[in-house]
C-alpha cells in the first residue's frame, strides 16, 4: 500500500497530495490535515488519526500522578522550609 510520491511546493507554500493518496486515506476536500514532523521525515496523517495515536502513546500512562506526586513533593518541602 506504501509508495512514493512526488509532489511541488507551490509559491504559497501549498503542496497538492496526489489522488491516489487522498483517495486511499479517504481524505475528501476539507479534510484537516496534521504535519508530525519526527527526527528526518515528516508524516502527514488526519486529525482523527492523530488523536488516535496520541491517547495510544499515552494509554497506561502515569503522567498525571507523576505531576501530583511531584507537585506534593514540592508542597511538603515548602512547608518544611517555613
């Protein structure tokens, strides 16, 4: 299903994906599109899709008791202090 594709930047900046991309992924005209742009590359995936991979790097995650256990941390310290 992958493939190459060549495409121009345009004297606005606007690039035109080819048919066949935007027919495959089911992008009709309208379509929000994001840029993740990693290390060397860029991808270019819909707004649905990037949320999907979002909450799965984020599935499991223990971020927000990190943040409150940090934030307590800091609490107690203050209050050490005065």
């Amino acid at each position: 299903m992958s493939g190459t594709f060549s495409m121009t930047v345009g004297n606005k900046g606007r690039v035109v994906l080819p048919a066949e991309v935007r027919a495959r992924h089911n992008w009709p005209e309208g379509t929000v599109l994001i840029a993740i742009e990693p290390a060397e590359c860029i991808a270019i995936v819909d707004r649905a899709e990037a949320l999907r991979s979002i909450r799965a790097q984020l599935k499991g995650s223990t971020i927000l008791d990190d943040l409150f256990a940090e934030r307590r941390a800091e609490a107690a310290r203050e209050d050490a202090e005065s």
